[in-house]
C-alpha cells in the first residue's frame, strides 16, 4: 500500500509540473502563481514526510528546500511565508500521528515513528525543526537579498558600460575624420563611417581583415617598425591614393593603441580627406599667379594691339592702293590673316586677364544650353561634320545665378573644342540636372544647392598627363590653339562661384562636369 501511495504521489507530482509549464506563459499575476506552486511543494513535502514516519523521516530537510527555492522567487517575503506555511503543516501532521489519525488508508506501522517519545522530546524536536525553517528562511532572505541587491547594481553597471559603449561608438561615427583600429596582427577591429566615405568600403566588408588589404600602400609592419623609432609616437604624412578610380589627396595619423596598462595592442589610423583642400590651394596659387602675370600681360596685350592695327591697316591700304602682282598679293594676305589672327589672340587674352565683373541675374540654364547649341549648329566649323548634339534634361525647371553672355561663351569654349576634337562624325551629349549627391558643398558652400552641367564627346580624348594643365594660359595640344579657351572657361565658372571638373576616369572622349549656384 505504501509504494502505491508512492507512485500515485510522484505521477500526480509530475503531472502537476506539467499542468505549470502550460499555464505558466498564460498567468497574468506571477506572484500569485509563484504562491500556489509553493503551497503545493510544501504539500508534496508533507505527504512524503507523513509517509515516512513523520517526525523520524529524513525527508523533512526537503521544507527548507521549498523555503529557499520561495526566497529565490518571491524574495524575504517569501521565504518567511513558506517558514510559516511548513510549520505549520509539519506540526499539523506530527498532531495528526500523535493522536492516531490517519490521513491516507495505510497501516499505522507504516506511517508512525518506530521511536516512543515523551511529551518534552516530542515538544522539543518539533522546536528544533521550526526554528531551523525560520533560521533558513533567515539566511536565505539575508543571502538572496543581497544577491538582489548585487544583481541591481551589475545591471545598473552593465547599463552604464552599455551608454557609454554607445556614446563612445557614436562619437566614432560623427567625427569627419576615418578611424581605423586594429590588433596586434593588423586585424581591422572599427572602420567608422568616415572612413566608410573616404575609401569606399563598407565597414562590415572591413572588418576582419588585414590593415594591407585595404591599404597596401601604408605596410602594416613597416609602420608599426617606424611608431616604435619614432620620438613623438605619431606618424604623419600625406598620400596621393587611387580609390574607385578618382584620385584622392589623403592625410593620415598613425599611432599605437594602447591597454589600460600602457601596453600596445595594436594601431590606430586617423585619416581625413584633404583633396577639396588641395584643389582649392592650387586653384588660390593659380589665381595669385595668373593675376600677376595678368596684369602686366595685359598692359603690354594693349601697348602690342595699338602697333598692330597701325601695321594692319597700312597694309590694307598699300594693298588697295598699289597694284601688285600675285606673289606680292600673297604676302600681303598672309601678313592681313596673321594680324587678324594676333588680334584675336589678344582679344581672348584680355578677355582672360580682365573678363569683367558678370551681370549676375536669374537665367533658365536649359534655354542658354539651347541657344549655344543653335548658334554651335550654324558655325562654319560645324557644317563639314556629322556632329549629333544630344541634350538631356529632367522634367524640373532649373535656374541658376548668371552672366548668360559669360555663362554662352563657356558652352561655346567647350563646344569648339568637342568639334574640333571630332574627326569626321561623332557625338556631343550635354545633360542638365540638380548635384543631388551634393559632392560640392565642402569646396562650394555648405547648404547650398548646385545645378550640374554634364558636357561629353567621343573625339580623341586628353591624355592622362595633360590633364592637370588643361585649365592653364596658353597650353595648348592642337595646331594652331591659343590655349587660352578652357582657361577662359575655368576663369569664367570661377568668378561665378562654381566649378569645373574633367572626368578622369573616362576612357573614350572627353567629359566635363560644371557645378553653379541654383538661383534661390
């Protein structure tokens, strides 16, 4: 009858477990819940402490169990509760077997204690084994107390090392300049999103690999050879890198990463990009240079033209004047030619060195686009090629701060030059539209919106290293050129606030990117 009592005990214990498992992500009152499953431990303990013998079994330190697993859940409160609860079911039982009452169908030399005890001996165990639920109930508040209490803190501590985490993260992510860090062995370890922008890739695609994968050019060992020789412990320098094809003016820190300790645990690389800065320096010490050489330049371009007219005119007048013969003819046509074309060189030289001050008004850049286009159209230079003009513009009006006339004679410049560049047929393609990806607002203006003017041909192209003297007086590849066009054209985009670019990285023709100021 026993070990049926037994069985019956432990299946229903089980099936109890269960029954709390599915209802426990149903109970809205936990605390309630929490109560409920103790009072039925504590049951559970009674009835296996009854069933073997009561006040003699060895099961009763299953109480003080019951009393910290309640501390664990339900705190001091708790344990004190589940103290209470199991003396006074314990005493509640040993009354019962005392008096010869039973509570389950089974023998009584199954269930009552083997030992006669007197009154004072009954009276003084039942004591002892109250006052150990309350001692346990104690210790077990006092310990998971502070166990609370040391838990709250560790959160509040991880809590606090997570902000700051954050912070420290976030300050990473807003400098302007690109941080790199790495390990010992020259592992990427962070890759902010300014150094995301200033090399073009992804910190997820950086991180993990090797400090030489994405900057062959700066070894890793051999700079981490030259912090340990340095006196200040910095590296600093400038490079020149190709990234995506564009040419990037790059100045770069190095210094070692360092433990709490002192002890260096890798290297740390601040860069920043300083090719808007160095584009602007050299546009300065172009624009320093050039008024100097201007002004003199231009004072003896008007002492020369004086002369020139004289000498052009008085030839002229012999030539209408005396007859001559063909060979004589010739000459003087030559000398005619040759002077008109010195005075053109002049006119567009004075045009470079004093340009005048641009009329500046609200223009619709499509319709100057237009226009030049037309007048390009009916040029003698344009009618012995089959030169296709294609011109691309969104839906959206576009106006822009202008001088029309000065803003016609840079399409015109750059017209020329595409024709010229074209043998026999080819293809002109200018497109209007808005800077969305606002490359200019460093080197132009913060907050400002640009309208781009896209100018490309599939003629013969510049060579690689003309492109830098493009822009430059009187530098000229084409027989015959003054070289002065593109410098007019660059002057002329500067004195209205923009700029102009030459795509680098296309292969067939040549591009142009012009960047002003959208009217407001």
């Amino acid at each position: 009858p026993l070990l049926s009592v037994l069985y019956i005990l432990i299946i229903f214990t089980y099936l109890l477990t269960i029954i709390y498992s599915i209802l426990l992500n149903r109970i809205k009152n936990v605390v309630a819940f929490a109560y409920i499953q103790i009072i039925g431990d504590l049951i559970f303990d009674t009835v296996l402490v009854y069933l073997t013998r009561g006040i003699e079994s060895p099961f009763i330190f299953l109480y003080s169990l019951t009393i910290i697993m309640a501390g664990i859940v339900l705190f001091r409160m708790g344990s004190f509760v589940a103290a209470s609860l199991s003396s006074l079911l314990f005493v509640s039982m040993c009354i019962f077997q005392i008096n010869k009452i039973k509570l389950l169908p089974i023998p009584d030399y199954y269930v009552n204690p083997i030992t006669p005890y007197s009154f004072w001996e009954l009276f003084l165990k039942i004591f002892l084994s109250i006052a150990a639920f309350y001692l346990v109930a104690f210790f077990a508040g006092v310990l998971l107390e502070n166990l609370k209490k040391t838990h709250q803190e560790l959160e509040e501590k991880e809590g606090t090392l997570k902000k700051l985490e954050r912070l420290n993260e976030n300050i990473l992510q807003s400098l302007s300049n690109g941080i790199i860090t790495t390990d010992l062995n020259g592992k990427i370890i962070s890759f902010n999103a300014a150094a995301e922008k200033i090399f073009g890739i992804d910190s997820y695609a950086a991180i993990g690999k090797h400090w030489n994968e994405i900057l062959p050019t700066i070894p890793y060992i051999e700079s981490l050879k030259r912090l340990s020789h340095s006196s200040s412990g910095i590296i600093s320098e400038e490079i020149e890198l190709l990234i995506n094809g564009a040419k990037k003016n790059i100045s770069f820190s190095l210094f070692p990463l360092k433990d709490e300790d002192g002890n260096n645990t890798g290297m740390i690389g601040n860069f920043e990009d300083i090719t808007e800065v160095k584009r602007m320096e050299e546009s300065l010490k172009r624009a320093d240079r050039l008024a100097a050489i201007g002004e003199v330049a231009a004072g003896m371009a008007h002492e020369i033209r004086n002369p020139l007219a004289s000498i052009s005119g008085s030839i002229q007048m012999l030539k209408d004047t005396i007859k001559t013969d063909g060979k004589n003819k010739k000459l003087m046509d030559i000398s005619i030619k040759e002077s008109e074309r010195l005075d053109h060189i002049i006119n567009n030289f004075l045009q470079y060195a004093r340009p005048g001050q641009p009329k500046f008004e609200k223009c619709d850049a499509a319709k100057i686009i237009e226009d030049v286009i037309t007048l390009v159209k009916n040029s003698p230079k344009f009618t012995n090629k089959k030169i296709n003009f294609n011109f691309k513009q969104n839906n959206e009006k576009i106006f822009i701060n202008a001088d029309s006339k000065q803003l016609e004679q840079v399409l015109w410049n750059l017209s020329i030059n595409s024709i010229e560049a074209i043998e026999k047929e080819g293809n002109v393609e200018i497109s209007l539209s808005k800077d969305e990806n606002n490359t200019n607002s460093h080197s132009l203006g913060k907050n400002r919106s640009f309208a781009k003017i896209t100018f490309s041909d599939d003629g013969e192209g510049i060579k690689k290293e003309d492109m830098g003297k493009i822009f430059s007086p009187f530098y000229t590849t084409k027989e015959g050129g003054t070289g002065l066009g593109l410098a007019i054209v660059y002057r002329i985009i500067e004195e209205h606030f923009g700029r102009i670019e030459i795509d680098e990285t296309n292969e067939k023709g040549t591009k142009f990117f012009i960047y002003l100021p959208i009217a407001e």
